[in-house]
C-alpha cells in the first residue's frame, strides 16, 4: 500500500523535550527500571500542589463550565488580567484584548497562525523555548535564530539581532525569564529591544510565564510596559507560578498601537473562533490565583524550596571537571556547558541517550532548544534534594566515564 506520510508543513517542526529520547525512556520504564526524570518542568509529579484556594474555586464552579465560554474566555478571568497587566504597567489594555488559551502553547501556536506567510522570518532567541521555532514552522515562516549571550549572563547579543533583520523579518521574541537558561532581562537591554521593533516596525512576541519565579530578589519588567506605540503580544499562564500545569489556563494580551493591526487582530479572532473557547473550569482559576495570595514567593526566597534546590543544583553540577554554568536568576532550569576540550561530543542527542542508558537519568540536550553547539544540557531543578544529589551524582558518574573513555 502507498504510505501514508506526514504533512509537509511539520518537515521542521520538532519538540525535543518530548522527542524521541523520552520514547526510550519510556520503555524503560515499561521494562520496571526507575527513570529520574529532569527533562520537563511539570510541577506535581515533583510534590509541587496548586494552592488549595484554586482548586476549591474550579470545583464550585464545575456546575456551570458544561457551556461554551465566549471564544476569548470568561469575563472575570479576563478582567483579572486586565488588572494584573495593569499592575504590571502596561497601559491601555481593555477585556477585548485578552484572550485565553489551552495553556500559553496553544495561544502561541494561534499567534503565528494569523501572523505569517510563506518566506516571512521571526526572530526567535538561541537557545530558545523550542515551541516558538516549531510555531513559526509549522506556521510557514521561517525562524530566525539570534545569540543569547553566555559569557553576559545569557543576555540577548544586540549586534546579532542587527544583523539577522532582513525585509522580511516580522517579529521578534523575547522569552523573559528564560527558557532554558533562567536569564532574566534588564530594562535597558528591554528598551535596546523596543527601540530596534520601533526601527523595523517589528512585533514583539513576549514570553513571561515565569514572571514570578525569580530568585535573589530579582524584580521583571514586563516589555510591553516600555512603549505604548510598539505592537507587542504579551503571554502568561498558571502552569508554572500556580503549579496548575495541567489545568491548561493561559493567556495572551495584545497591547501598544493596535490601530495599525486590525487585520491582524480580526486573524487571532477568527482563530478564537474556531476552537469555539478555551478548557472553561481551567479559566476559573485565574481570579482566584491572580488576586490571591502569592503562595510562590514561599517558595522563592532562602529558605523555599525551589530557592534550596537551585542553590543545589548549581553547586553539584559546577562542581564537576568540566562543567561550566551561569546561575539562574528565574525559572526552573540550569543550561550547563561541558568543555568541549574535556567533553568531545559530535551528537548530543546521543550523548543524552548513552547518559540515559547507563544512568537511568534523562535529560534534553541542548540542541533540543535550538542550540547550535553539542555542549550544553538542560537540569529541571524540581527534585527535592535528596533526589538532585542522586541525579546529579549519576550524571558526574557517567561524564566521569566519558571523560575516561575519550582520554581527557
């Protein structure tokens, strides 16, 4: 029979954070071996709960969630991100200009969907959230991989952006905090940013759903707060700062000129439209979380537990020979780099799946996030800490294997 082959437009779409490798990991599993799994940021198989508050209020609100909701959400969640922009200084925002999604994902998809035409390029941070390289493609654009600085903290590199705008260019996006390096961006590297979509008439897509997961008493800007004529599209969500990773309850806010972009505008309704509403119990929770008490920041500051399982992480792995890593100021990760004089790596992905194989720990590599070079890796830090020394013990374990076996 002729085969059936996938479409054409997924020929560069990937997900690598649930490629091919968890696929191994998987039948492992099956097999009865025990996998530590540091490859996701999905909170509650690690003990992570949603406050109580959220969950209360989706289950009193189950009765009248069998309805469709309006296809941009429910009034109450949207007014509260209306207030919560407004909080976060991102003026003229009104309920219209809100939409909610099946998590930050699906919105993000949506976004690109109604943006971009064939040979239209996007600027997409390297190493990136792949999500964003795979939207743009599968969307049929093309993305535009800019450097992110590690030798400046993982900062985006300005005179690399410069370069890679071309007449064809249509956006630019900012993933802050970062994903996967935990940067966390400083106003005037913000600004830098605006002024240059201001140059360009670019929009900017910003990705904050780790806005409030910040350590040592770090403070986020969001950029849609640094202009008010640059079209800008902010997203957010609860799966991380709530823990409700499986509630699916996501945002987007379009802010800045929108005179300019009706058209585009009446593309992202019509796409609201087609998937007729966003999960409605889910969208319940936002009142409730937004204006709440902010159960992360016990989590965040000495003392919390994400605070201790970062300072763990980090101390462990960059105590290994040949292991470099910026400290994270945000999020959930560390993006280590392995000496490529200590650590000779061609593939990877096969360097992850032999850690994987030998150690029962199983990581993404960093060519997963679009990562140029075969030297660098993701940690999720959500173990709790006895389960990060066993990890991070395995993985110095095997690299001090490689090391051996590659005569370094």
């Amino acid at each position: 029979m002729k085969p059936i082959q996938k479409s054409q437009k997924l020929q560069n779409v990937c997900y690598d954070i649930r490629g091919p490798i968890l696929e191994h990991a998987k039948r492992m599993e099956e097999e009865g071996h025990r996998i530590i799994k540091l490859n996701i940021g999905n909170l509650a198989p690690f003990g992570f709960e949603a406050p109580d508050e959220i969950v209360q209020d989706m289950i009193r609100n189950i009765p009248s969630s069998s309805g469709y909701s309006d296809s941009r959400g429910i009034f109450s969640a949207r007014k509260a991100i209306m207030h919560y922009m407004q909080q976060k200084n991102v003026r003229d925002v009104q309920l219209d200009d809100i939409y909610l999604g099946n998590g930050a994902s699906e919105l993000i998809v949506m976004s690109m969907q109604a943006l971009l035409n064939t040979g239209d390029e996007v600027l997409v941070p390297a190493p990136d959230y792949p999500l964003w390289t795979a939207a743009v493609s599968l969307s049929g654009g093309t993305p535009v991989h800019y450097i992110c600085d590690e030798q400046a903290d993982w900062q985006p590199d300005l005179d690399d952006i410069r370069r890679k705008i071309t007449p064809n260019t249509r956006a630019i996006v900012v993933i802050n905090p970062n994903n996967p390096t935990g940067a966390l961006y400083s106003d005037e590297l913000l600004r830098e940013i605006v002024a240059l979509a201001r140059e360009h008439q670019l929009i900017i897509y910003a990705d904050e759903i780790y806005d409030k997961i910040l350590y040592d008493g770090a403070t986020h800007t969001s950029i849609a707060a640094l202009s008010d004529d640059v079209l800008t599209v902010t997203f957010n969500g609860l799966s991380k700062s709530y823990r409700s990773c499986g509630y699916r309850a996501g945002w987007m806010v379009v802010s800045g000129d929108k005179r300019h972009a009706q058209d585009y505008i009446e593309g992202l309704n019509i796409l609201a439209s087609m998937r007729l509403c966003p999960n409605v119990p889910g969208q319940y929770a936002i009142q409730t979380a937004l204006g709440g008490y902010q159960s992360i920041n016990d989590l965040i500051v000495p003392g919390g537990r994400l605070f201790k399982q970062r300072e763990l992480a980090h101390r462990l792995l960059t105590e290994i020979p040949g292991v470099s890593c910026v400290k994270p100021k945000a999020a959930l990760y560390l993006f280590p780099k392995l000496d490529p004089a200590v650590y000779p790596i061609k593939d990877d992905q096969a360097f992850i799946l032999e850690l994987l194989l030998e150690e029962r720990v199983l990581l993404v590599q960093g060519s997963g996030f679009n990562w140029q070079q075969p030297d660098h890796f993701r940690v999720v830090f959500l173990p709790n800490e006895d389960d990060l020394r066993d990890a991070i013990g395995r993985i110095a374990r095997f690299l001090d294997g490689y090391r051996r076996r590659h005569g370094t």
